[in-house]
C-alpha cells in the first residue's frame, strides 16, 4: 500500500517541485511459501500446546525469508493489538509474547530431537 501511495504522489511532487524523480528499487522478492515441513511441524506443536494457530504469507525482509532455500527455516508470528507490526504503535500483550516464547521451545526442542530429519 505504501508503495501505491508513494508511486500516486510523485507527480504531484514533481509538478510542485519543478523535478524529476525517477525510482529505482533496490530490493524486493516475491512471496514465496517456508518449506511445508516446517510449517507442519509448528502446527503440531501449536495444537498440542492449544494454541490457535494459521498459516500466513509474508513478504517480510527477515532473514529467514532469505535464507529458506539454503536451510530449514520458518517464521513464527505472535498476534499484536489491532494487527499494528514494524512501527512505534506496535504492542503484543504478555500472554501472547509468552505463547510465543512457549511455541517457539517446543518447536526448537522437536527440531533438536530428529522432527526433521529425512532418516525419519
């Protein structure tokens, strides 16, 4: 959406301006899935531990969106107040940071037993 905005503003900006801009991005990927047996395995483990749980797609610029096709990786997500992330508004309550923290060892201790492993 930014993006969008930034992209509809700039002709604006130029007229005023009496500029040109031109935009040259730097960065950027496509939204691509983590490997499936990874989501899996937090989807177990979120069950067994009564957590509500959903898939989500993210473009986000983590390190785990780059490094997934080279080693396992996964993004788990807490949920924050009204959805707010990545800016000064956001806010998760403490129930769901230690949900989260909860998750993220049981998926950690899974990973350390074999969950993974292709011997299996």
């Amino acid at each position: 959406m930014a993006v969008r905005e930034l992209a509809e503003s700039i002709p604006g900006i130029e007229e005023r301006a009496s500029v040109t801009i031109e935009q040259v991005q730097t960065h950027g990927w496509n939204v691509a899935p983590f490997p499936a047996a990874g989501v899996e395995l937090a989807a177990r483990a979120a069950d067994d531990l009564a957590l509500s749980h959903r898939t989500v797609m993210t473009i986000a610029g983590h390190d785990s969106v780059n490094m997934k096709d080279v080693a396992p990786a996964i993004m788990l997500f807490v949920p924050s107040v009204e959805g707010v992330s990545h800016n000064e508004g956001e806010f998760t309550q403490d129930r769901e940071t230690c949900a989260g923290t909860d998750l993220l060892a049981e998926v950690l201790h899974r990973l350390m037993s074999g969950a993974l492993d292709s011997s299996r």
